[in-house]
C-alpha cells in the first residue's frame, strides 16, 4: 500500500467534509474537520484554527488553505 500525498489527502478530507458540494469548507463544516484530525471536540478549539487558516478571511477554507494546514499537522 502506498502513502497518500497531502494533496492527495486533502482531496479526499474535501470529498468528506465538502458536504454541500461547493468547492470550499464552511465554518460548519470545518468543526467536523477538526474534530476527525485533531480528536478533539469544541466549536472554540476549529474558530480558532479556521481564522488561523482563512487566510484570505472570505469565510471558507479552500484547498490550497487546507493543504497548508494538513501541512502544519503533518510535519
């Protein structure tokens, strides 16, 4: 078996958590994100990451603010 890229990864943590299909993870969705890779629960502990990782403070995380966060985690 190989080990998936980050890219890879968060194509697929998109496939996931993307649950209204449009391109970018909301505020709501991000809570379900967080929860799953950090194992750790509270709406506090994903609005501080999200305003961390909204980079361009639209609102949403897009993939290429996702990449740069599964970065962070995974070094």
């Amino acid at each position: 078996m190989t080990e998936m890229t980050h890219a890879e990864m968060v194509d697929e943590l998109f496939d996931i958590y993307d649950t209204n299909e449009d391109g970018v993870i909301s505020r709501g969705e991000f809570v379900g994100l967080i929860e799953c890779l950090l194992q750790e629960k509270g709406v506090h502990v994903s609005s501080d990451i999200f305003k961390t990782f909204d980079t361009n403070h639209d609102g949403v995380i897009s993939k290429s603010e996702l990449l740069v966060l599964v970065d962070d985690m995974l070094i």
